[in-house]
C-alpha cells in the first residue's frame, strides 16, 4: 500500500516541473481504472463516496449509525483498508485517496467482503482534515507507508511534519491514536523525531510500536520483507 504523499513547495524547482504551493498528502500519478473497479465506482460509490466540501462531517449522518471515527489517510489499493475493516466492525472508517484506481479497488474489495463500515473521500486528505473533520471527533488516524522521499533535497516533501501531526493531534480525542508505518528506517527515524515533538501527543512504547494485530502484511510489505527490507510502526496517544 502506497499513499506515496507530498507537502510542501521547494524553491528552485527545475523548468516545468509544478510543485504544490501547499502541504498535499498526494501527488499525482498516471493509473488505469479496470473495468471491475468501474462497475465498482458505479454500483458502491452514489453510497459510499462522500463528496469534498468545505463543512463539517456529520459521521452518524454519513455511516447512518454513531460509532467510534478512524481517519486514513493514503490507502493506495485499499488492501489493508478492506482487511482492516473486516476486523474491526464496531469502527467506522473515513479514508482519503485521490487516484481513481486506488479508489475503484477499494470499492471493489468491499464489494466483494461487504463492509458497511467504510466512506471515501477522493480529495486531498488535508484539505479533509481541515475544512471537514472537526477538532476532538476522531478515535484514531492511520498513515501506512506515505512516500519517503529519499532523496535529501525531497525531504520537505514527506507528508509527516509538524504543521500536519500538530492538525492531526489537534482532531483526535482524548486517548485517540496516531498510527504510522513506514519501511524506511530514515524516515522512521524522523517519523519518531516529529511525532515526539508534538506537546499533544505520547509515544506508547519508548520507540517503535509492535505492529497492532488489525494491520495486515500487505503484497508489498512482503515483498520487502522477502528482500530484507524492515518495517517499522509508530502509536502515539492524544493525551487527555
């Protein structure tokens, strides 16, 4: 699973290469929409895709039922989303993604499992998080596997900074969990840095978390596993 995201403009950009002005969780790339994950978008998303504006969700409106509010940002093919989901029915699910493929996959995946329990929001998951999440609503927040931007001149384009984890802590409850996974150890290692940082939250172990039971080995974390790559999870608590 690949948010691959980005987040802030770098000076100098070369000629012809548009770079956001803003933090983004996304950037844009070329995919193709199967015709499964089309008859997807076209049965499943009049109910399941919430429309971006810039107005507070009403969560018991949009799921039709009151139940505890988890945000994902970034779920790529929706592989652990759908996993996720499947095992913990009493939560509901607000996940963000902006390419369509990764969408109908998602769409796709539910309608083959049935979960009942999952909204998508095909926009930008800060602008979400700003204009449609209110302060204090969600009980947990997942970033799986954002772009790492290796690249040292790229690093300002990594999604976990401190101006987004402080909006994040700023929209989880009191007791809510911030939980990221990234296997690459340099952003790991900044991960933890910005995640301490922020007065809002605490780390639930003195580093890194063991990975929590719900989320999956996804395709891709095997195949990296299988090459000796290492994987590494972040829980950070609201405090009270």
């Amino acid at each position: 699973m690949t948010p691959h995201d980005s987040n802030t403009a770098i000076a100098g950009a070369p000629p012809g290469v548009a770079y956001p002005k803003t933090i983004k969780s996304f950037v844009r790339r070329a995919g193709r929409t199967t015709a499964a994950q089309a008859r997807a978008f076209e049965h499943l998303g009049p109910q399941l895709l919430v429309p971006y504006r810039e107005a507070l969700l009403e969560p018991a409106a949009v799921f039709g039922r009151s139940a505890p509010l988890i945000l994902e940002i970034g779920f790529g093919m929706g592989e652990a989303t759908a996993h996720i989901a499947n095992v913990r029915p009493q939560d509901n699910f607000l996940c963000c993604e902006v390419h369509e493929a990764g969408v109908g996959a998602l769409l796709k995946r539910i309608a083959e499992q049935g979960q009942t329990n999952v909204r998508i929001v095909q926009h930008d998951a800060v602008e979400v998080l700003e204009h449609m999440v209110a302060p204090g609503s969600l009980a947990g927040v997942h970033i799986f596997f954002p772009d790492p931007w290796h690249k040292k001149k790229h690093h300002k384009r990594r999604l976990i900074q401190p101006t987004l984890v402080a909006r994040l802590a700023s929209r989880l409850a009191a007791g809510g969990y911030l939980h990221c996974a990234t296997d690459w150890q340099p952003y790991a290692e900044q991960m933890l840095e910005v995640l301490s940082a922020e007065p809002l939250l605490t780390n639930t172990v003195p580093d890194y978390a063991p990975q929590p039971a719900y989320r999956p080995l996804t395709k891709f974390e095997n195949r990296g596993l299988k090459l000796g790559h290492g994987v590494w999870d972040l829980v950070f608590l609201r405090r009270a």
